[in-house]
C-alpha cells in the first residue's frame, strides 16, 4: 500500500545564511555529524574511518557530472537556456557523448515561450568556431533538441567546449572556475548526471588511504543523477508525487561481493544514489525470479509497497547473477524511479552517508526511513552547531536501525 505521508511533516526552517554557497578549501575539512545508537557525535570528515567498523564495505556512485548547460539565441536576441537530460537519438550515453555531428537529446528549456521551432545558435560560435546549432524536434515540459554542429568532434567534447555544469539552482549564482573541478567527486567516472552525487564530494585520497588500516573495502554503483532531483515535491502527500527515472548500471562484482558478504559486514551506502541503486537490486531480482528469461524492468517508484515480497535477498541477486551469467554480461544495466520512505524495508544499506538536504524533500523522506523521527533532532543540531546545508555542505553518518535480515521470515 502506497503510504499517506503529509509532505509538510518534514518541514524545518532553513535560513539562507545556512546554505553553502561554495566548497571548502579542502574536501574533506568538511564538519561530520554521527548518528549511531541513538546518540550524536561531532568530528570531521578526514576521522571517516574512525566510525566505521572494520571490513566494511564502502559503495559510490562514480557518475560524473556533465556541463550539460547550454545559451543559445535567436535571430530576434532573445535568450535560450537547454539543460540536457538524457539521449533519445543514439539512445545509449556512451554512443552518444561520441556522436560525430549531430545527436538528439532530452531537455528542459529555459525561456520556452520564446522557441516555438526553427534553428537557433550558440551564443559563443564565434569564439569556439562550431558553428553549433540546436533545432526544436519535439515541445513539452520535457523537450527534444537536437543538436548539429560542423566539426569532425565527438559531443562530449562540444559540451566540454560549450557547455556549464549545471549547478544546483538554489545557490542562486552563475558557474565559476573552482566549480568545474569541485562539483564533481575524485572517482567519477562515466558520464551522465546533471547533478553531482555530492555525499562524495568529501572524499580525498587521504580519506582513502584512512580505510587500509581498518580493511575497508570500496566498490562502485553508477547511476546519471537526473534534474528530478532538484524537483521540490508540490503536492499535500507523497503518494501524488512522480520521480524522474534514473538509469543505473552495477557490475557482476559488487553482486557476488554482496552475496557472499550481505550478513558479515556492513555495507556503506555513500549518498543517497548509490541507495536507491543499491535497494532497486532487490526488486530486479524479484523480476528475474518470477520471469527468468525476460529482460529487467525500470524498478517502479512504489514497487517495494505494493505487495508482499516473501523472497530473501540473497535469493534475489542470485537471480540477477544467473541472468547476467546466461547473457553472458558482466555488468546489470537498468533503470530506476524507486522513491524511499518511512516505512520502506532496507534490505542492503547498513550505514549512510549524506549531506543535510533541503525541507519537503524526498532525500529528507529517506533520511526519516533509515532513522526515524529522530531526523529533526539531528537537523536541529546542525543547524544549532555551525554545519552546512545542502550540496556543499557538510556531511553525516547515519546508521541504518531499519534494515531487515536477509534470514527473517516476511
């Protein structure tokens, strides 16, 4: 059953002043709040190791960040802004950030009631010599666009040359220098996210080096941060509010290291994509057990509360491997719009790490279903203690007191 949840309980005054408007000078100097037993701890977040327990395993989101914001204009000087989402034309990320010429992409366009059709140009041509053009294919919320331009470069490097990084909007500012290498974690690597998983922005190689001493190993889940996450949640209850889908991938490794290990250690969740990746795994093996032979479906915003699921874990990522096996692929390939809630059943994340996030929010939704209503006892500290709020904030360590075991009887 789809819970009935008043959006407005997780309301918290937030003032401006609160909300940090640049990085730190260095990542991890960043404030480090703890939440395990019910009791708060502060430190910083270069002593991370120091609050984790041995042999844990440590899973990121290594997505990285694409300057997929874009001004163009038309003949008459008005102002066109494209915020790239995702390929429909070639359709795969990869063929499409190599694309030669032209591609076509999902968009929402700023300024729209000024571009009903035709061609319009790059505001910068002159000086980048591409002579990039952009042509309206299809209009709505969600427009399509595609994009041609006249050289033999593939369109990863266009929006390397043209583009911005699409900063969160509610650090009301234009993109600066220190932007480009700080709004982007150390270890992303494929492209594809419109947004930052920002938990990450804290790590350091020092951070890193830390886990050695405590046998903390790392693996890594990739899902393209969409511009849903910046959606603030409008309607009176959760129930009536829609998530983006998001496109993930995890390769067969980090499948059988959580087989093998999803009852000895504690698996570290770092940020919240990595979380809703992590728990979607559940449900595409619920897929794959129950259809064998048929490709994984997009995990459905309210497919964990729909119905009862009497399957384990365990018995659910064996399905994932086997399919792969069969298919002979190394890596799932999916898409998610799961949306996490109090009440939601953690079957995989143990401990969370995650900045302080907005009110009415659906990250704050998720930081209730792993703690409770203890939430604004937290949030009212930080605020209290000097941290900082949002993607460049501060962080904290939220032990999970709901995950289920892979052993219980449902």
């Amino acid at each position: 059953m789809i819970p009935k949840i008043k959006i407005s309980d997780f309301d918290y005054p937030l003032p401006f002043e609160k909300i940090a408007q640049f990085p730190l000078p260095n990542r991890d100097s960043s404030k480090l709040l703890i939440y395990r037993d019910e009791k708060i701890v502060d430190d910083n977040f270069y002593n991370l190791a120091s609050h984790l327990d041995s042999n844990s395993i440590l899973v990121f989101n290594d997505t990285k960040v694409v300057p997929a914001r874009l001004f163009f204009k038309k003949k008459t000087g008005a102002i066109i802004e494209i915020l790239c989402l995702n390929p429909t034309n070639p359709k795969e990320y990869v063929n499409s950030f190599v694309s030669i010429g032209a591609c076509e992409w999902k968009v929402i366009v700023g300024n729209a009631k000024k571009w009903k059709d035709g061609d319009i140009e790059f505001i910068g041509n002159e000086e980048v010599g591409l002579d990039l053009k952009a042509q309206l294919i299809e209009k709505g919320d969600e427009s399509i666009v595609k994009f041609k331009w006249n050289s033999p470069i593939t369109f990863s490097e266009v929006l390397d040359k043209c583009g911005n990084l699409p900063i969160p909007p509610y650090l009301n500012r234009d993109t600066q220098a220190i932007d480009k290498e700080r709004y982007q974690t150390i270890y992303a690597k494929h492209q594809g996210s419109v947004a930052a998983p920002t938990a990450g922005l804290h790590f350091s190689e020092n951070v890193f080096n830390s886990f050695k001493n405590k046998n903390i190993t790392t693996h890594s889940v990739c899902l393209h941060v969409g511009a849903g996450t910046f959606i603030p949640v409008k309607s009176e209850y959760i129930g009536e509010h829609n998530m983006h889908i998001e496109p993930f991938s995890v390769k067969k490794e980090l499948l059988t290291c959580l087989l093998n290990n999803i009852d000895k250690y504690k698996i570290v969740s770092v940020g919240t994509t990595s979380t809703r990746t992590l728990e979607s795994l559940y449900y595409i093996g619920v897929q794959l057990i129950e259809n064998p032979y048929s490709p994984p479906k997009i995990v459905e915003q309210w497919a964990p509360y729909i119905r009862d699921y009497a399957y384990s874990f365990k018995e659910a990522i064996s399905a994932i491997i086997s399919y792969l096996e069969r298919n002979n692929l190394e890596r799932l390939v999916c898409g998610t719009s799961i949306i996490i809630v109090p009440g939601f059943r953690f079957r995989v994340v143990d401990v969370q790490i995650t900045n302080f996030h907005q009110p009415k929010s659906t990250l704050l939704l998720l930081i209730s279903a792993i703690i409770g209503d203890k939430w604004g006892e937290l949030y009212t500290h930080a605020l209290r203690n000097g941290y900082r709020f949002l993607s460049y904030g501060d962080s904290s360590v939220l032990f999970n007191k709901n995950k289920i075991s892979d052993n219980k009887i449902y």
